[in-house]
C-alpha cells in the first residue's frame, strides 16, 4: 500500500511541523521566505528597515501562535498577504497615504547590469525602451507582472494575495504584455 505522505506537499508538511512546534521547521519557513517577503515588501514600503521591522512582527507573533493557526495550503501567500496587510495597517495607523509605489523597487526593472556587459546598441537601446515601457503601467499592473514574472506565482496566488478573481489577474495579465508589445512597436 502507498504512503500517503509521500504524496503531500512539502510546504504543507512543513507548515504542519512548524505548527507542531518544530524550530527547525520555523527557521526553514523563515530562510525559504525572507528575500521573496523582503522584495514584496519594497513593493509597499521603501524603506527596507520599516519591511523588516514588519516582518519581524509577523514571524514574532507566527512563533506564539503557531498552535492556533490554520492548516494553510500556500505558506508563501500567506506570508505575501500578512505582509501587506502588516504595512497597510501601519500607514493606516500613523495615517500616511498607503499609494503603492512600484517604482522603487529595484528587481522589478530590467537592469543592464543582468545583460551581457558587449551589448549592441540596438540591445542597449530595447533594453532603455522596455524600461521606460514597463514605467508607463499602472502601479496594479505592475505588481501583478512582479508577481506573476518575478516571483513566477501563479494566478491563483496571485488572486489570494491581491483578493482579485482569478480572471482579473489572467485579464491585467493579457492587457499589460498588449501594451507593452503596442509600445515596444511602435
């Protein structure tokens, strides 16, 4: 007869440890998150220090309720959404505008730097037009593309991170690369 845990999920069986009480576990659900929760967290916040800080609060108050949470089937979007809500509650709180600012975040625009350093100058050239492009998207559209092209989630956790239907981030999707092809050749 086949075990069944052979067939489950890592991340579930992970999330079960750790609520379990497993530090090993904890640690691991921190190291695998913290660089992805850290990026998104830019999205919100510019200042690295304010993410962090929020982080800490989440894993802090994730620790001492790690018995009475639920049973979650994507750590990651759970991480993702107990981010940005930590950040909005926190502009809320000292009353600061919570306008998401995308372009501070410096993974989400293509660097040259990530490009061979012998560019040509029509490469060097597309390489400025997709930046600028990519500038010219809404703030939603842009985290959307992050989310699903940075961070390759899927739709699905890209609907329960921003509490959009499916469709909607598929349809953002599908109108972001339009434009971006529209204006690339133009």
């Amino acid at each position: 007869m086949a075990n069944n845990n052979s067939n489950r999920d890592p991340c579930i069986d992970l999330w079960s440890r750790f609520r379990s009480g497993d530090d090993a576990a904890f640690e691991a659900v921190y190291v695998q998150n913290f660089d992805l929760l850290l990026r998104y967290g830019a999205i919100y916040e510019h200042d690295v220090e304010v993410v962090k800080d929020a982080l800490q609060e989440i894993f802090v108050k994730l620790y001492n309720t790690r018995t009475a949470l639920n049973e979650s089937g994507n750590i990651k979007s759970y991480l993702l959404v107990a981010l940005r809500n930590k950040l909005f509650d926190r502009k809320k709180n000292k009353k600061i505008s919570s306008t998401v600012s995308i372009d501070i975040y410096p993974d989400f625009v293509i660097s040259e730097d990530e490009f061979d350093t012998n560019l040509s100058d029509d490469d060097s050239y597309n390489v400025t037009k997709v930046k600028g492009i990519l500038n010219t998207l809404t703030p939603k559209q842009k985290q959307i593309i992050h989310l699903r092209f940075v961070e390759n989630l899927s739709f699905k956790e890209i609907s329960e991170i921003l509490h959009i239907e499916n469709q909607s981030a598929k349809n953002s999707i599908a109108r972001s690369i339009e434009k971006i092809k529209k204006e690339f050749f133009k």
